[in-house]
C-alpha cells in the first residue's frame, strides 16, 4: 500500500477533511505554507489532515519544519504571520528514508507507519501466517511503529480482483471462452492475491513498489475490460468457435503487453534513491527485439493485431530471424478461422510486413487503434475512403508506430510516460504528430509544452499543469 494512499485512508476513517502539500525545493518557503494554510483555514476548514509530503529533494531543513509543527504547533513565515496548529487537527509527514539519512535527524523519534511494498507485505504474511489484513500491524509490542500490508479496499476494487481472477485461471490452463470477471466471487485472501499478482509468469519486476504494480494491473484491467466487452473474443456459443479458446489466445496477448508496457523501456537507475534499477524478467530491449501485439481499438470492441507472425507449424516468429518466440500459439483451427473472418479487410491480420505497406494503410492502423479512424477521413461519408496525414513528411515505420502506440496505451492507462532522447532526434514530433491524429481536425489544443532550464521552478510546472487542466476541460465542454 502506498504512502499516501496510507494518508487518505486515515482521513475517511475519522472523517476529516485532507489538504495535501508536496515540498519538492531543497529550502522550505515558509511564507506559502502559511499562506495557504491561513487561506484554507478562511474557508472553515475543520477537522484536517495536513499531509506533507517531503520529496527526496528536500534538505535537512525538514527537520526545523517538524519540530515546528510537531512541538511547538505552528509556524511563522517573514513577515510574522503564525500559523496555530489545531488541537483536533492531525499533521501527517511523508518521507522516503534512505539508508544514507542520519538516525539523529528529529523525525527519527516520531512514531511512524512503514507501507511495506507488495513482496515484503507478502513475505510478512508468510511470516506471521496471515491470510489477510484490515488495517496496520503493530509487529513489536514495545514500538509504537505501525506497518500496513495491502489495502482492503483495494484488494476489493475491479481493478485488482480482475486481473487476478484471469490470471489464475491462465495459469491453471482453464478455457476463459466463457469466463467473466465475478465481482461477487472475491480471490479467497489477500495473500492468495499477492502470490498470484508477483508470480514470474505475471508482474515481471521481481521486487515492484506499489506502484509499479498499480502499473501492471491498472494497464492488464483495462485491456481485460476490453475483451470482455468484445463482440469478438465472446463468441463461444457460435459453432464456428467453439472450443476453439481464442479468448485465451488473446489474454496471452494481455498479459504479454502489460509486462511490456507497464515497465521501463529501458534500464536506467534510480539516483534519487541511492539504489539500483529493479531487476525485470525476461527483459527484451525495444530496438532488438520483436513485438507483437493485439490492440483493443479505441472502440473497445475491435481488434487490430500487430506484428504476429505464424509459421507452419503455427508458432509465433520473429519475422526479421524466423527465431521461435512461442511454439503452438494458436491451433490450425483457430488459425484458419481468424484468416476466414479476415479475409476482406485491406489489412493483413498475420504476417503483416508493416513496412510493405502502403502509407493510407499504415496511417489506417494506427488510426483505428487510437480510434480516430472516422474523424480523419477527408471524406467523412467514405469510411474506406483518403486519411488526412497531419504531416506527409513524417514517416510512419513499424518502431515509430510501435513507439506512438506503446505512449498512447500507457497514457490511456494512466501510466506516466519518459520519452529519452538526443536534442533533435524526433521525441516532440513524435508527440505532435500523435496529438494531430487525435485532434482529427477539431479546432482545439490538446498539447502544450513546456521548456525546461535552470530558472524553472517547482510552482511554474504547477501552474502549468493547472493551465493544461483547464484547456482539457475546454476541449470537453
């Protein structure tokens, strides 16, 4: 469970009010928490959990603004305006402590609640004989420390219990032509919930924060979703599929692009932390490596398959090498089937040289997975008809679409997105001509950038961002 989550979950239980500040600059300005605090504080603001969030960029400062709040409850900024803590108010501090932060700094004597990531909240459960958790553990008896486990709300929520159930069942071998996510017919435990979430054959980072689990499941959910409202993958009870387990075939696919795509692309390390990047199984680096896929379009029901080379035998290839990436992915049966109902689309459905084809037909697939097919015709009675490339000087490759479609799919999950690169080598017209095809010729804005330099502070990329919030509200109205 997550630090803040932590937080939020203490204010719903007392039923507080919550007002979060975040703290990124090395020297802490007094004067705007004051400030805020006295202009929240205007607008009758009782009850409050004040949650302070001390990034790692904070200096030893921290420990002036603690004392202050903890022992002498309050604050005063440069012109002398104070601001009195409340005695029925609760002041929650979040902090990541490394192993390099003194033990003599004063937060060391603060009493404090550890959120254990998944796989030590696992191994405690191992350890304790614990199925399951409904609050925090007090581990010793003479430490006022807490540590929380997995949170109960979530292990309840679609978004975990989905993929579970899927999971477990893709792993047993079971036909998933008829199954259905049961929102009725929660995974027995907690602890069953995480074994079945860190196996190897699932999250493929070996020790993930919470976060990047929240990763992997919030990405596998949504495409999980997806399939099972498709008209395609629920089509068990015509003779035609019967028993032909295409949905397992797709969930495969699920999995498979969750463990891509809701992981780096990259290793890189975690400076800020003091420590190394996290180890991830079976890591294939994006320039060298294959990557099929089969995408859930914009519209939720149909599919668009990707780079999914069979030979015949019917185990899937890397074209480029004819190197076995899976033997029997499908059967002749359900191969033939899928070639059947394909047959009259422009677009091949397997062994597909995206490279070969024509640029109207690559703009064509990568339109209907961002689901902007209709909106970029430029003639809108023509569904089969010309697309209007926002920049015919832009070339559409198998990597640069990939690459447009492996952004898309994480923002669409809400998993933030580092494009790398050297100054000029295409990152922001890669971007640009995305948000083009989106737009599909609306008259509104939807990408702003902002330029990074030494002078650029921690309150100009919030108001930014604010500002970007404000023009998405816009385009929706």
């Amino acid at each position: 469970m997550g630090k803040s989550l932590q937080v939020q979950r203490i204010a719903e239980r007392f039923g507080y009010n919550l007002d979060i500040v975040q703290i990124h600059d090395k020297e802490i300005n007094s004067s705007a928490l004051v400030s805020r605090w006295q202009r929240n504080g205007n607008t009758s603001l009782s009850h409050t959990v004040y949650h302070i969030d001390l990034t790692p960029a904070v200096g030893l400062e921290r420990n002036d603004l603690l004392f202050s709040l903890v022992v002498l409850k309050g604050i005063q900024d440069n012109h002398g305006n104070v601001w009195t803590c409340g005695p029925e108010d609760l002041y929650m501090f979040e902090m990541t402590v490394t192993d390099d932060v003194s033990k003599k700094e004063f937060f060391s004597i603060l009493p404090k609640t550890q959120c254990l990531s998944p796989l030590q909240s696992l191994n405690k459960m191992n350890q304790l004989n614990l199925e399951s958790t409904s609050g925090t553990l007090q581990l010793d008896i003479g430490s006022s420390d807490l540590f929380q486990l997995l949170d109960d709300w979530h292990f309840k929520s679609p978004s975990m219990q989905r993929p579970t159930q899927y999971l477990q069942r893709f792993h047993a071998n079971e036909n998933l032509d008829e199954f259905y996510y049961l929102p009725d017919a929660l995974v027995k435990s907690h602890k069953i919930c995480l074994e079945t979430l860190l196996d190897s054959r699932s999250c493929p980072l070996q020790d993930p924060s919470y976060g990047e689990l929240q990763n992997f499941i919030n990405f596998l959910n949504i495409q999980l979703e997806s399939c099972e409202n498709s008209i395609f993958t629920n089509l068990s009870n015509q003779e035609d599929w019967a028993n032909l387990r295409f949905k397992n075939f797709v969930v495969k696919f699920m999995i498979h692009m969750a463990k891509d795509f809701s992981t780096r692309s990259i290793e890189i390390s975690d400076e800020s932390l003091g420590k190394t990047q996290p180890e991830i199984s079976e890591r294939r680096k994006w320039e060298s490596s294959h990557h099929p896929y089969i995408f859930f379009n914009n519209d939720g029901v149909t599919m668009s398959f990707f780079g999914i080379s069979i030979d015949r035998n019917y185990n899937l290839i890397n074209p480029d090498t004819a190197e076995v990436l899976e033997k029997n992915i499908m059967s002749k049966d359900l191969y033939d089937q899928l070639k059947h109902q394909s047959q009259k689309d422009q677009i091949p459905i397997f062994n597909m040289n995206f490279d070969d084809l024509s640029e109207q037909l690559k703009l064509r697939v990568l339109c209907r997975v961002l689901g902007v097919e209709t909106e970029n015709l430029r003639d809108p009675h023509n569904i089969n008809g010309e697309l209007v490339d926002p920049d015919p000087s832009y070339k559409l490759t198998s990597d640069n679409v990939k690459k447009l479609l492996a952004i898309y799919m994480r923002l669409k999950s809400k998993i933030p997105v580092v494009c790398m690169g050297e100054t000029g080598c295409g990152k922001t017209r890669m971007i640009k001509y995305l948000c083009d095809l989106i737009r599909g010729g609306k008259p509104v804005q939807n990408m702003i950038i902002i330029k990074v330099h030494g002078g650029l502070t921690s309150e100009s990329i919030k108001q930014k961002v604010k500002r970007a919030i404000d023009v998405a509200r816009n385009n929706e109205a």
